[in-house]
C-alpha cells in the first residue's frame, strides 16, 4: 500500500510578510535633512511647504480618539487580568505604574531646566488661516475629518474598560471585537506613518525657513537633552535600584543584552527583541512564571523611555510656541499621560498618537508644532526603545528578588560571564 507523505504540507508555515518600516525610518531622515536644506537655501519656498506638515497634523488628529478609546479599554481589561495572576502581577503593575510616573516626571523637570525649543516662535495651530489664501490647499485640507474630543473619549473608554470587565465572560466577544476594531485602527495609523515624510519635509522646511539655523540647533539640543536624560535614567534609576535590590551591577547587565540592543537599534523597536528577553531572563535565574507574566506585561505598560519621550517633547512644542504651560497644567499633563500611554506599546506611531492627545486635552493649539517632532521622532526612536527594554529586564530581575523567584548565585553567575547564554538552545518557536 502506498504511503502518502503528508508531512511538508501539514507543517508549512505561510511566508512571512517582510518588515518594511526600516524604509520609512530612511525616507523620514531623509526628508528632515531635505526640507532643512531647502529651508536654508529657499527660506520662502520652505514657509510656502508649511500646509504639507499641517495636514499631516492633521491626519494624526483624526484618528486620535479612535486609537486612545481602543487601548485605554483594552489596557483595562490587561491591567486586571495581570492583577488576577497574584502576588507576581500585582506586584509587576504596581512597580510599572510607579516606574512610568517617575519617568514621566523627570521628562518634565529636565524639560523645565533646559527650556527646549526657546527663541523658535512657531505660530500657533489655527485651521482657518493653514491653509494661507491658496484655496486649493483650504479644499484638501478640508477634506480631512475634524477630531473628536479627547478627554470625553478617555473618561468614556474607562467606563466602558471596567463595565467589560465586570462582565466576566459575557463581555469576552466586545473585548474581542474591540481587539479587532483597534487592529484596523493600528492598520490606518500605520497608513498614515507612511506620509510622515512627507509631513516631516513641509514642517522642517517651514520652521527652518522661518527662524534658520535656531531651529536645527533647538531640534539637536531636545535630541542630545533626551539621549542624556535615558542614560542617566538607565544608570542612575534604574542601576541604583538593581544594585540595593539584588546586589548586581547594572554594566554587567547591558554587556549581558548587548546582542539585544544592536537587535533593537537596527529595528528601531524593543518588540523584536521580546523572545530573547524572556530567554536570557530565564537563563539568568528568574523562575519561569515570574518571566513569562513581568516581561510581556511590562511591554505593554513599563514604558520608561517612552514616558521621558511625552513630556519632554510636550514642553519643547509650548516652548517653541511661546505659551509655556503653568505647574497645574503639566500636572495635569502627566496624569493624562500615565492613562493614555497605556497598552499602545510596539506601534509605530502610537507615541506621536498620545502626544497629539495630550496636546488637544491641554491646550488644542499646540498642535501645530507636533510637525516638527514628527521630523526628529524617528532620531529619538532607539533610545526610547533601548530605555523601555532595560527598564523590563530590570523589574523582571527586582520582581524575581521580591517575590523569591530569582536565583542570585546563577544571576551573578550569568552577568560575570562564567556561565555565558547559549544562542543555539534558543529555539525562535519556544517562546
């Protein structure tokens, strides 16, 4: 009798869709160094380009509400299904909220020293006059739907994240059709990424063309400003508290993920380092559990570069437009950050979505300066990753000390090198 093998069909895997963002990171660098040259070079041709950055504001706008009602209600449902794994989750949400806050206050007070964006004088968002006196550009323009209040958006998704989670089962299929409703939200946010650089060349065009070589120096003092800010971040924070805690040397721990990082600053994102995250924390003596619920939670919600990110670039835009924000205000501010930041982690251009949100809740007519963060976004991008990965693999470590899980002599064992992680046990389907 013949035997037929079915093996090959049976197991083959669809081809895998390749990761094309790295183009976009390219076009956006370069249409940042395009639209500064053209700006120097033909300052009134730049300030002619100014309505290319304002419809891309203005496309952000728009799908704004959408974006923070999905991942407010399903971040939600995240945070309390990690609360209902015990004493680990608990404990994982409680560091993240703190360690998030603490980020995001020091991305004010840093702001508040160095006073980003001074001296540029950008002219407030004002959607009837953008357009200038062109009446062709007024039409597209007009074309783009108008935003939907933020803040009744947030208060109206929390409400709706709690009664689905009071629900129980019930609510499983709304949180289902939510999840599904966010993944064409995300598809459009991403479609929208795609004309970033074309935004990011009008925006960078018009501010140079305006103010001249002021605005590449306030752009590369906000770069340089919150690079610094992350390394200390890294060493200070978060390697003080790894060493009280668990007595290991933060150094030790970046040599340990040094293949990770260059993962990460090739991709621009800490998600593609995550299986290998949760690999070499297991190596290093955390107990599985502990890894497998503090790592996927803290992608999600531990977003400490992320969080330096928003509130200094928020400062830099109300700067840059003359109408600093008061202490009240930046409060404000900051808790509207700590809620919305929230369960968007790993999307390209959900950092630019919680801005514009945060900006629209405060004061709408910052929004007209979000053009030029979106030119110098993409040169911030690795060092909010590299900062959000070292925050999880140092609360995976804490997490592991506090609750009993970890295993200090193997974790010291591992980042002095004595027992080295070996790439080939690490299977990309085992995790």
């Amino acid at each position: 009798m013949a035997v037929i093998d079915e093996t090959p069909q049976a197991h083959s895997a669809p081809p895998k869709k390749k990761d094309r963002t790295h183009w976009l990171y390219i076009m956006v660098i370069a249409a940042v160094v395009l639209g500064a040259a053209v700006g120097l070079i033909a300052p009134e041709l730049g300030k002619a380009l100014k309505p290319l950055g304002t419809g891309f504001v203005a496309l952000i706008k728009m799908i704004i509400a959408p974006v923070i009602f999905c991942t407010i209600v399903l971040g939600i449902g995240s945070i309390a299904k990690a609360a209902t794994v015990g004493k680990v989750g608990g404990l994982a949400m409680i560091y993240f909220l703190v360690m998030s806050t603490f980020a995001l206050a020091i991305g004010l007070v840093v702001g508040n020293i160095i006073h980003p964006g001074e001296g540029l004088e950008l002219k407030p968002y004002d959607p009837s006059t953008a357009a200038g006196e062109n009446p062709t550009v007024a039409f597209l323009l007009g074309m783009i739907p108008g935003d939907i209040p933020v803040l009744p958006t947030l208060v109206l998704a929390i409400f709706v994240g709690f009664a689905l989670q009071s629900m129980g089962k019930s609510g499983e299929p709304v949180l289902t059709a939510i999840k599904n409703i966010q993944l064409v939200v995300f598809r459009i946010m991403m479609m929208i990424m795609w004309a970033a650089p074309i935004g990011a060349f009008g925006a960078i065009a018009a501010v140079v063309g305006a103010t001249g070589w002021a605005a590449i120096g306030s752009m590369a003092i906000l770069m340089g400003a919150f690079y610094l800010t992350c390394a200390l971040f890294i060493v200070v924070i978060l390697g003080s508290m790894l060493r009280l805690v668990t007595g290991l040397n933060i150094f030790a721990l970046l040599k340990y993920l040094a293949r990770e990082y260059l993962l990460i600053f090739s991709t621009s994102s800490s998600e593609s380092a995550l299986p290998r995250l949760i690999a070499k924390m297991e190596h290093a003596g955390v107990s599985k559990p502990v890894v497998g619920i503090t790592v996927p939670t803290g992608y999600s919600f531990n977003l400490d570069g992320t969080a330096i990110y928003l509130t200094m670039s928020a400062l830099f835009i109300s700067t840059a437009m003359d109408m600093p924000m008061s202490l009240g205000q930046q409060i404000g501010l900051l808790v509207f950050m700590i809620i919305a930041s929230k369960g968007a982690a790993g999307v390209t251009g959900a950092g630019l979505a919680t801005l514009a949100a945060g900006l629209q809740a405060h004061k709408p007519e910052l929004l007209g300066g979000m053009g030029v963060i979106v030119g110098i976004d993409k040169f911030m991008s690795e060092a909010r990753a590299l900062t959000n990965f070292t925050g999880n693999a140092v609360a995976t470590l804490l997490i592991g000390k506090w609750t009993g899980e970890l295993d200090a002599q193997q974790a010291r064992a591992v980042l002095s090198g004595q027992r080295p992680f070996d790439e080939l046990s690490l299977n990309p389907d085992a995790h």
